[in-house]
C-alpha cells in the first residue's frame, strides 16, 4: 500500500513604503502554482502593488507501507 500527499503555500512578500508585508496562504491551492494568471488575479483582489513577490512552495510526500 502506498499513500501521496502534496501540499502547496504561496508566500507573498510586498514592500510597500519601505515596510515589509507578508501573507502566506496554504491548504487546496495546488491549481494555483500551474496558473500565473490565476496569481495575478489573486493579487489584484488583495490590492497589492507591482513589484510584490510570490514563492510558491510545494512539497510532495509518497509513504509506502509494507
């Protein structure tokens, strides 16, 4: 028997005015990572400026049991 998991967070980094700003979301938002457009959309709805950063992180997990 063998069990699959991945899971997905997109970091995002905005600086503002000098200031620092960072939200990090996670959970069922692996279709984000294939989509840059879907990216773009994403930010426009939080209102962030050019020039913010997103590192999409993804880790994939494959358990096997014998």
């Amino acid at each position: 028997m063998s069990e699959k998991s991945t899971t997905t967070e997109l970091h995002i980094t905005s600086r503002d005015g000098g200031a620092a700003k960072a939200i990090t979301l996670s959970g069922d938002i692996a279709d984000l990572h294939d989509d840059p457009a879907k990216i773009h959309q994403l930010l426009d709805l939080l209102n962030l400026p050019k020039g913010t950063e997103v590192k999409v992180v993804t880790q994939a997990a494959h358990v096997i049991v014998r």
